[in-house]
C-alpha cells in the first residue's frame, strides 16, 4: 500500500550514498542517476574521480571518512589528530566546491579522553563549515561515544557551538532501543540530515528498509514526522559494499521510502 501525498505536499529529495556500492564514486553516482536517485552524497576525492557537474547533484560530504593513515580526531597523538582535522578542512572546502549542503563526522572513541580531543576540534571545523556556508554534523553511532540522540544533543550544546548539528541515522536508534520517531523532536533545530537503513537489531549491517527490524508502519511514522518539522533536506539511503546485493538494497530502501510517503 502506497502512502498517498497531501494536496500541496511535494515529494522528498532521496540522495544514494556512494560508498555503499561495491564500485568507484563515478560509477556509483552513475548507478544511482540511473536507478532514480534524486542527488547523490560522496566520500572526499569524489570531486578529481569523477565529472560531477554532469552527474546528480551532491548533497552531503561524508569529511569523516578516508582519514590518512588511520588517523582520528580523537587520535591519542597529536600529530595525528592534526592531520585529520587537516583531512576534515579539506573536505570541507571540496563539499563548497561540490554545492553540497552538509558535511558530517562520526563520533568519537567513549572515553572521556577521546570526547575531550573530539571536542577541542568541533570550533574550528564548525568556523570553516560556516565560512563555506556548509551546515557542519556529527552521527551518532553505537558503540561509540555518542551512543544516542539525546546524549549527542547535550553533548552539543555543552560545546556552545553554533553550527554544530546532528546527522540522524535511524536505524543506530534501534540499535540502543532508541525510539526513531521521538529522535527526531530531540534533534530539534539540530537536526542537519538523515541516513535510511536497516539492521538485524544487533549489527550496523545497512539492508534495505524492512529486511531487517524495520516494519512499514514505523517508516511512514519517521516520514510524516520529518514533514511535520519542516525537514527538507534529502533523505539519505545508505547501503553497504559487503551485502550480496548493495544496489539492490538502496533500491529497496528507495521505494520503500516512495510509498511510505516521501
């Protein structure tokens, strides 16, 4: 059953993310302008792989991935903790060039540690996001150190930073029995964009909507609550290089996300 749209609504933007094919950025930005994809979120270098200006549009710059040598912002070594924010203002500066709207991290290690080195880097990336006019996002993942929305939002705003916001993945609030509905009115003003996948319960495995715990009752409910807000972002699907299938999945996440009213 199809959720029919209200006169006057219109219908979602949905963005596949290119790290989730088992191929190279061009070819999956390729895959996903075929299969219907409206833009198309990349992994840093995705502006030399590819000709982009004739591809989808890019909506968001995952800067979190890619970091050299396995270095975090978090890293114990300060050096390394310099080369990845110098990794993450790089990217930044390629998502501006891209047009995209969102550039996000993951979170940091869970000990307090790694939390305080995550957050003495969040001013200057967020300074530099705001200078290229880009919206700067953190996503929670458990098992992290930002485990869940309501602990990622006073986490931000104990920092007191401005454009610090929330990349929202629903299928993590599952994972810590974290109601994804609810998630979305605790990110408030925060909330910058959001990730669709499923998961078995126990893994961040990325299947396609309703292969795993996800039934569509609770889509059509994150749906209509992201159009009660005024959310107008695209919506993300995101899949993964190890399923047997990963653009099969993002094709079911896609039409999936269709008839749950988006």
């Amino acid at each position: 059953m199809t959720v029919e749209l209200e006169v006057g609504e219109a219908q979602m933007q949905i963005a596949g993310c290119t790290w989730g094919l088992r191929r190279d950025q061009a070819a999956a930005a390729d895959a996903f302008d075929r299969a219907g994809f409206d833009t198309i979120d990349v992994d840093p270098g995705f502006g030399p792989a590819a000709n982009w200006e004739s591809a989808l549009p890019v909506s968001c710059l995952a800067a979190g991935h890619l970091f050299p040598g396995g270095t975090r912002l978090d890293d114990p070594e300060p050096d390394d903790r310099a080369a990845a924010r110098r990794h993450v203002l790089a990217a930044i500066d390629e998502a501006a060039r891209l047009g995209a709207e969102v550039v996000y991290v993951g979170a940091p290690n869970p000990d307090e540690q790694a939390m305080s080195w995550f957050a003495d880097c969040v001013p200057e990336l967020a300074a530099h996001s705001t200078r290229r006019g880009l919206l700067l996002a953190v996503e929670p993942s458990p098992p992290r150190g930002l485990r869940t929305i309501g602990e990622t939002r006073e986490f931000i705003e104990s920092l007191g930073v401005e454009n610090f916001h929330i990349l929202l993945d629903f299928a993590h609030c599952l994972l810590v029995d974290e109601d994804p509905v609810a998630a979305i009115e605790v990110c408030g003003e925060r909330l910058a964009y959001v990730h669709f996948n499923d998961t078995d319960g126990v893994n961040d495995n990325h299947l396609g909507l309703t292969d795993g715990i996800f039934d569509r009752r609770l889509v059509e409910e994150i749906v209509a609550e992201l159009r009660r807000v005024g959310y107008r972002r695209p919506l993300a699907v995101e899949s993964a290089p190890a399923l047997p299938d990963p653009l099969g999945s993002a094709l079911k996440t896609l039409e999936v996300l269709k008839s749950c009213g988006a």
